[in-house]
C-alpha cells in the first residue's frame, strides 16, 4: 500500500465514521424525547441487558437499583454469541441452560432474545428494550449489533473488564464504540486518555466517568477470613507463539505456570485456588504450546491439590484470600481494593503501556519478572507473611479511588437525568 493509499484510506475513514456518528447521534435524540414522553406517561423504561458469557456478567449492581426503581423494568436477554455456532447443538443447549439458571436462581428477569431455532434472523421488534446495556464489543449476534438495534433503543456500554493496561483499540477504537449513545467508564483519567486517542472520532458518543461496577460489587462485599492461608493464583489467556500470536501478550504462563503448579504442591500448608482466564485452555491449544490431553492433566493436578475455579463469581474468594499472584488484566485493579498482596507477573513480551490512570496502581505490586525473583517473592510474601509495600499499596489505592467507587448508583442517576425522571419520581 503506497502512501498516497494510506492517506486517502484514513480521511475516508474520518468521513465514514464522521457519518456514522450523525446518524447516530439523532437516531438517539429522537429515542430519547419519545422516552421522557413514555416516562411522563407513566410508562416504564425497558432496559435489557445482553448476556451470551457468564464470566463477563458484571452488571449485577445496575440491574438491581433498576429492579428497585419504578420507572424501570430490567431484564437479562440470553443470546448466542457468533462463536457459539462453532459448539454442537448439545453444546450450546447446555451453556443457554446454565446461563438461564444462573439468572433465574437469583430472582432476575429473564428472557430469551436469540433461540437455537433462529441463529441468522430475529424480529428486533420482539426485543422490546428501551435501553440496551451491552456485555462486550466482541461476538454480538448479527441482529443484535449496534447499526441495526441504535435504531429502535439507547445504547449503553461499560467494559466487563476494569480498565488497566493501555489497549486503546479494545477500549474506544473498534466500531462498535462509535454507535454507542452511553459510555461509561472508571475515571477522568480514563475518560481524557480515550477522548485523545479518538480524536475527532467519537462525537456522538457520551464517555463518562462513573467508576465501574465490578468495584461496587468488591468495596460492598465483606467476608470472614478463615484462619488457614489461601492463595489465588489466575493466569491469563495471552499466551503466544509462532503459530499464533496476539496484541496483549499479558500471559506469562508459558513461562511459569508449571513451576507455579510445583510450587503449590511443595507448599500444601497454603490453601490454593486456581482461577485461569476462561479462554486461556482455547489459546494454549491455538497457539499450540500444550496438547487437548496435557492441558487436561494441568488442570486435574490443580482440582487435586486445592480449587479450580471457572466461574464468574469471584469476590468472595477475594476477600477470604490472602494474596493473588495473577497477570490478568482486570485483577490488577479490582483486587487492591482488598488490601491484600498482589503479585504480578510480568511478560518479557507484553506489547502494551501502562498508562497514566494505573501507573501509580501498579508500581505499588509485587513485580515478578522472571524465575528467581518469583521464587524469593513467593517466600517472602506467600511463606512468611512479609508485606512490606503494605502502606504504599494502600495509599495508591486510595489516590485512584477505587475503594469509594458509586458505579451504579452514578450511572442509574444518569439515565434518570437523561429521562428527566427526576421530575416524575
């Protein structure tokens, strides 16, 4: 591609995304009156929260203070996610029923929206939802993306993961980002570094900062520590190799996760838990560091030595722990709101910054560069209970303000606000 192809690429690239953002930002102008008028009728708001991933679920909050609000009618909308339709059947029948009674089992609303009936065509009109609050950017169902749902609702997004390294095109630069009518996001910080790397782009959406409601749901929770000593150790899925390779290169597991796994078993006087990312078994076989057999035994030796835990629900297990060795994104912010040891394991090959808003956050953690330095922290914070970046952890953690987070409360406030329900409540 010349340079002549690459200017002009860029500048129809700003004119298209220009457009989109028009388009966009009257489609919403136009929901929103009808709304305020639906409200002042004495009309309650649908609001549906899309789910295809239960680990991903981190709305709980939101759906509650919705569910205790008069003017609003929360639901979970179960769908399919375009990777589903590589499962068999069977498959996907068992991970739709297990989505539907993790829901169900907590008394929450729950409907439907995509069937295994219909994989390729679905009846917008039957969604129903004023508003729409979406799980992920990724594997949406083709009818349920934003060009074709900005339509008819109010879009709104929030990351399943708390924001941490600097992953600008996960976190404002895909498509998806510039059809949103809501954005929220964990900080000021945050809010300027996306604005600025979007530049022009993101005109019609509205990114504010409002905390995040993972954090809620940590800072609100408060659990009994049991007197034996337990360790969380969760690694993450960007594992890389010749055969395939990726933009995060977070993973240190091909590095550590076997001494990691001998370790524990030296230490059994340490109540372990193994908590790996849920796509981390899929891309050790995809980059084919391990075999479908080999990553089978891996896992056994954790479930016989202490816990492996795959699901969603977590904090818990963050508050009864004693320290968290991990390089996964998301775990970098939310488990300092504990108080406890992180420990993080560094990539020689992670490709990306940390920017501005984690910095501080981050140089307050135990750094594990390579064997040596694991093995001497291992002993000196897991073996003989040494903390000593215990105040500056602590003092970071209160300049990012992540143990006084109103997530929830900030964003149903807004939609309140933006309905002018205030008037009418």
């Amino acid at each position: 591609m010349t340079i002549g192809d690459l200017f002009i690429y860029k500048y129809a690239s700003e004119i298209y995304h220009a457009y989109v953002n028009i388009i966009c930002k009257a489609r919403y102008n136009r929901i929103q009156k009808r709304l305020i008028k639906k409200v002042r009728s004495n009309g309650r708001i649908n609001v549906c929260f899309l789910v295809n991933e239960i680990s991903k679920w981190k709305a709980q909050s939101i759906y509650e203070l919705l569910d205790k609000d008069c003017h609003f009618e929360p639901f979970i909308g179960l769908t399919f996610a375009d990777l589903d339709w590589n499962l068999t059947s069977q498959e996907r029948s068992i991970k739709r029923q297990s989505l539907a009674l993790y829901f169900k089992e907590k008394n929450m609303c729950v409907r439907e929206i995509c069937t295994e009936t219909e994989p390729d065509q679905f009846d917008i009109y039957r969604l129903d939802a004023d508003i729409v609050f979406y799980q992920q950017p990724w594997n949406i169902h083709p009818s349920l993306r934003p060009e074709k749902l900005s339509k008819h609702a109010l879009l709104c997004y929030f990351p399943y993961y708390v924001p941490n390294y600097s992953l600008i095109t996960n976190d404002c630069k895909q498509e998806f980002h510039y059809k949103l009518w809501k954005y929220f996001q964990l900080c000021n910080g945050w809010v300027d570094a996306l604005k600025e790397a979007t530049a022009s782009k993101v005109k019609a959406v509205d990114i504010i900062a409002t905390g995040h409601p993972m954090l809620d749901c940590i800072n609100n929770t408060k659990v009994n520590k049991p007197n034996k000593k337990i360790v969380i150790y969760s690694p993450h899925w960007s594992v890389y190799s010749d055969v395939f390779n990726n933009e995060e290169r977070y993973s240190t597991f091909q590095h550590n996760g076997k001494e990691i796994l001998e370790y524990a078993k030296q230490h059994t006087e340490i109540d372990w838990y193994f908590k790996p990312h849920p796509t981390l078994k899929t891309s050790l076989l995809r980059t084919k560091l391990m075999t479908q057999d080999e990553i089978e035994e891996y896992y056994s030796e954790w479930k016989k030595l202490g816990n492996v835990v795959e699901g969603g629900d977590y904090i818990d297990l963050f508050w009864k722990s004693s320290a968290m060795i991990t390089d996964c994104g998301s775990f970098l912010v939310e488990y300092p709101c504990t108080g406890k040891p992180l420990l993080h394991l560094i990539s020689p090959a992670c490709r990306v910054s940390v920017p501005k808003p984690s910095k501080e956050l981050f140089d307050s953690f135990y750094k594990i560069h390579n064997l040596e330095e694991m093995y001497k922290c291992f002993d000196m914070v897991l073996c003989n209970g040494e903390d000593p970046l215990y105040e500056t952890r602590m003092e970071s953690v209160r300049k990012a303000g992540i143990n006084e987070t109103h997530a929830s409360e900030n964003i149903v406030n807004h939609l309140r606000v933006c309905l002018s329900i205030s008037n009418y409540g």
